[in-house]
C-alpha cells in the first residue's frame, strides 16, 4: 500500500500500531467526557463489564480488546458500519506519528455538517487550524470546552493520543480528538501524538 506525500515534512514517525491500541486510545479519550461519559457507563453496563476495562486495560488479553471493540460499537459505531463509523472501512493499518506544529495544518475535521459547531468555526474549510484561529471571534457552544482543554494543556495535563486518517489527498482527517486538537493548534503545542490509519477505502467513509 502506498503512503502518500505530506505537505509538511517535519511529522516523527513512532512505529506500527495495533487496532486495539487505536480503540483503547479512543475510549480512554471520551469516558470521562461530558458528552459520552454516560453513554459509555450504559454500554458497560450491557457488556457486564466496568470501567476497569479501560482504566487498567490488559492489551495482552484478547476477551478484553473484543470488550473494548465491542464498548466502541455500541457507542460510536464502530465495526458495525454506523454512526460515527458508517461506511469506515475495516482494512485500516494503524500506526503511532508525533505531529508538531507546523503538522497541524495537515488536520482536517471530518465533515459533520455546517451547523456543527466546529466546521463553523473553521468557516467551512474544515481545517483545523482556522477553527483555532477564529476560537476568540466566533462564539459556539463548543468553545468553553476547547478553553478549558487550552488551559489543562498550558497546565501539562495528560491526555490521550488523538486519532486522526490519511485522507488519501495530503491531508489528515480528524476521527477522535476535535477538541483536544483545536486546542493544541491554539496553544502551538510543539509535539502531539497521534494514531493515524490508512485505507485505500477512506473515501467509503460517510464523514469524508
């Protein structure tokens, strides 16, 4: 499978990643979120699991990473071609890049519609940076909550990789993380981690 070329050149490349570590990273993420914290808590509850299975994950156990995936499905779509994930497709090989940044003009969200409140913030071009840019001259519900993840970044507060998939046209296109990544085009952050997948089939996505 071919790579393609990236418009920006300084992006650190880690190393191959596993689906599982992809799908940890994404349920680490939102958990704990205002918005998905009880849908995750209702999902557990169907699986009979608990939060353990995230906050002290064993990616060496296969019945846990199937209960992750599975947590990921009923939450967001994921491997049952809905919500979230509708038309994603399944041949998607993952792996870990640092992005600095100068990268992130390389982000781009996916496309949720001009009424989401991000997409107006980028005024329509979708790219992150421009939603970072416009953060204090565009007022959307979603502000507070990328001020208050500028603030805990400033504070060196811990967060997840985000998640984000070549576009196949020399870009990237956000998955997980709109929040975290505006904020940390706000900020400059010098270093984000990222899982990044590639897909022949990415243009199948429904949000691409």
């Amino acid at each position: 499978m071919a790579r393609m070329v990236y418009r920006a050149g300084a992006m650190k490349e880690l190393g191959p990643a596993t689906e599982q570590e992809m799908v940890l990273a994404f349920l680490q993420a939102e958990i704990d979120s205002p918005r998905w914290s009880a849908c995750y808590a209702a999902g557990l509850r169907r699986l009979g699991a608990t939060r353990v299975l995230i906050d002290a994950a064993n990616l060496g156990t296969e019945q846990e990473n199937q209960s992750r995936i599975a947590l990921l499905g009923l939450v967001r779509g994921y491997r049952v071609d809905t919500l979230l994930f509708a038309g994603f497709p399944s041949n998607v090989v993952w792996r870990r890049v640092v992005l600095n940044t100068t990268d992130f003009g390389l982000l781009r969200f996916a496309n949720l519609g001009p009424a989401n409140s991000f997409i107006r913030l980028s005024r329509d071009t979708r790219r992150v940076v421009d939603a970072a840019a416009n953060l204090t001259s565009i007022n959307t519900p979603e502000n507070a909550g990328i001020l208050a993840v500028v603030a805990a970044i400033r504070a060196c507060a811990p967060h997840p990789p985000l998640i984000a998939a070549e576009s196949g046209g020399g870009d990237l296109l956000l998955i997980e993380g709109y929040t975290r990544a505006t904020a940390h085009a706000y900020v400059g952050t010098p270093a984000v981690e990222f899982y990044v997948g590639i897909s022949p089939d990415i243009r199948d996505w429904r949000l691409y």
